[in-house]
C-alpha cells in the first residue's frame, strides 16, 4: 500500500496540484486498503485522509492505517475544513468517477468558502490511479491468480453437465455456485449463457431458454476473490459438431493464438488488437467481430490498458488484459474464446486455463 501511496504522490506532484481527491470505491481500494461502499480519500504530499460516514468509520480505521480517517456528517464541511487545513488551493479530482451533480454540490461549497481568501480551484484529471492499477504487483497478482483458478476449475466442473433440455439460466446458477463453493466472493459480473442464436448477441444474459443439441453456447463468467476479477469464455457445443461450428470456432481460435503468442510489450492496444483481427477479416468474417479484442482486468472487471481498434497506449510489462477475439452470426449463434493473460518482457504469459474444446473438434 505505502508503494501505491507514494506512486500517486509522485503523479500529484508531476501534475503541479496541491492535494488530490479520489472519489472511485475501487482507486479508493487499491490506495487505502477500504472496502466500504462511500467515501473520499484527500492526499497531498504530507497528508493521507479517508473521509467516510459514520458507518464505515471503524472499519476504516482497520482497513486503511495509513490514512487519518475524518467522519462525514451530512454537509461538505469535512472537505473545506481539510482545505483549510492543508492549505491546498489547487486540488485534482477523477473526471471520470464523479457525477456531475456531486462536481455542482462541491464547487458550490468552494465559492462558499473561500481559502485565505481564494476560491480553490477543482482540476479534472483521468488516468492516475487507474493508469498505475494498469501494473499488477505481487500481491494482486495472486489475488488475480485465485479469482482465475476458481472460474478455471467452475467451468471445467460445470461445462461438461450441460446437456439438452437444461436452460441457460440454469448453467449460470451452477457455475456461480460452483464459483461460491470454491470460494469467490461472488460474480464478477452477470453470467452470460448465450445458447444457439442468443449467442450472436455478445453479452446475452442467461435466460430461461432451454438448450438444444446441436447448438453453439458461448459462457463467460468471472469469479471475485478479496475484490479482483477473473473473466473467462468458453463456446462449447452440445453433440457433434457441425461444420459451421468447426470453422467459426477455428479461426476465432486461431485469431486468439495469434494474438496471444505474437503481443508483446512497446505495442499499442491497436496492434495488439489487429493482430487478432486481421485473422478474422481474412478469414472473411472481419464484419462479424465488432467489439475490442480485450480490456485490462483487476479490481474492475473492464480498467486500463484498452486493447482495441482505437487504444493509442502502449501495452507494457506487468499489465493483465483479456484476449477475447469473437465471431457473431445473428440466427445462427456465436463464438467467443477469451483468456486473462500477464505480459512479461517476451511477451504473454497465459494465467487461465481452463479447458478448450479442440481446434476444429469437440
Ligand atoms: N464479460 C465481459 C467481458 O468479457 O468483457
Ligand atoms: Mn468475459
Ligand atoms: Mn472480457
């Protein structure tokens, strides 16, 4: 934690401001150690506070020891009072975790309350903590490594008791069962059970239809361990494969292989991206892959780096992201095949495992 603290000090510094405030629950997480639903975190190169509200004041103060934790009662009295404080006059704040109401409610209070006589000034800021989450340390990465290895063992444990007859709903509830028993915390997300034509739409919730032999299922499912996220799809396929199936799923599986052993670090999301999607377009389904290659993964189930057609950023040593090429025919179905990998200095390293239908077989 005292690593994370000084990393964000060093970009507040960089930026030129006096304190920052961080209103994500996640960046909140990673940089303080709290788990609870509100709150602000206010740092500035001498001082670390969590400001939260009366139910999570205890709990803050086992979580987070290496920040003072002030109380928040019902006004914004807390934030003028650490301005005053701290003499910070120009104060950054996460553009892309605040709400535009909650902005209004507080530079209201600022006009309101001047320090030393100076209104002070709110400047808004993306990337920072989200950009340092990018780099997983150690101990993430074994938080990550559990929450994989759980939805790993689920949807071996799970996808071979899908048989016709049994509704998507159904298998959703027995790999999160399967997930809570391992011990995940929960979902990373709602699991998707895309049977026959409900998988040509990406993220089709599992619904009550009952699935078919001779179909395609696309299952993409997470587990949470200790607030990190796994993200895994399989597409399997229930009887004999026909030969649609055997050449979608070929090249979305070639696609993912080249894009997993070919990423390396020093390329941009975008390459990284057409590495799989040239796979696809050449194969003459280009049109039929319309969503990113992947998407980092942590304490959100979709953070930084972006690796898509317009990701721009650089890919770099210790990131994990998804790779997630997929195919989609409406009335006939889909296949998606992702992975979570960690890029090394030579390229990828593969951090879930479960089962893969075999290239062009069942
Ligand atoms: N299930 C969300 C994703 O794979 O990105
Ligand atoms: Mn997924
Ligand atoms: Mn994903």
């Amino acid at each position: 934690m005292s690593n994370r603290l000084a990393a964000i000090r060093d970009v507040i510094s960089e930026k030129k401001l006096d304190a920052l405030l961080v209103s994500s629950a996640d960046n909140r997480r990673y940089l303080s150690g709290f788990t609870g639903s509100a709150g602000y975190l206010f740092i500035t190169s001498q001082e670390a506070v969590l400001a939260t509200d009366f139910r999570y004041i205890e709990q803050a103060g086992q979580q987070a020891p290496a920040f003072r934790v002030v109380r928040i009662a019902s006004s914004l009295d807390w934030f003028t009072q650490l301005l005053g404080e701290t003499k910070a006059k120009s104060v950054g704040f996460e553009s892309d975790h605040m709400t535009v109401s909650s902005h209004q409610r507080l530079s209201q209070k600022l006009q309101e309350t001047p320090v030393d006589g100076n209104t002070v000034a709110l400047s808004p800021l993306t990337g920072l903590t989200d950009e340092i989450r990018t780099f997983k340390d150690a101990e993430e990465l074994k938080l990550l490594q559990r929450a994989i290895d759980i939805s790993d063992a689920a949807m071996n444990a799970v996808s071979p008791t899908v048989q016709p007859g049994v509704s998507e709903a159904e298998v959703a509830w027995r790999l999160e069962k399967a997930m809570r028993e391992m011990g995940a915390e929960g979902s990373s997300f709602d699991t998707i059970v895309g049977s026959g034509p409900n998988g040509a739409l990406p993220h089709h919730r599992a619904g009550e239809r009952l699935i078919q032999a001779g179909e395609p299922i696309v299952i993409d499912m997470g587990a949470k361990y200790e607030g990190y996220c796994s993200d895994l799809t399989r597409t399997i396929f229930i009887g004999e494969p026909d030969e649609t199936f055997r050449k979608v799923y070929d090249i979305v599986l070639g696609a993912q292989l080249t894009a997993i052993h070919l990423v390396k670090p020093g390329m941009s999301g975008t390459d990284a991206d057409a590495l799989a999607r040239k796979v696809i377009d050449e194969a003459g389904y280009g049109e039929s892959f319309g969503h990113s290659l992947g998407h980092g993964v942590g304490l959100a189930i979709h953070e930084y780096p972006g690796v898509g057609p317009n990701s721009p950023g650089i890919l770099k040593e210790g990131m994990v992201f998804t790779i997630e090429p997929g195919i989609y025919i409406s009335g006939w179905g889909g296949v998606r095949i992702e992975d979570v990998v960690l890029l090394g200095a030579k390229g990828a390293t593969l951090l879930s495992k479960a089962n893969k239908i075999g290239r062009g077989g069942a």
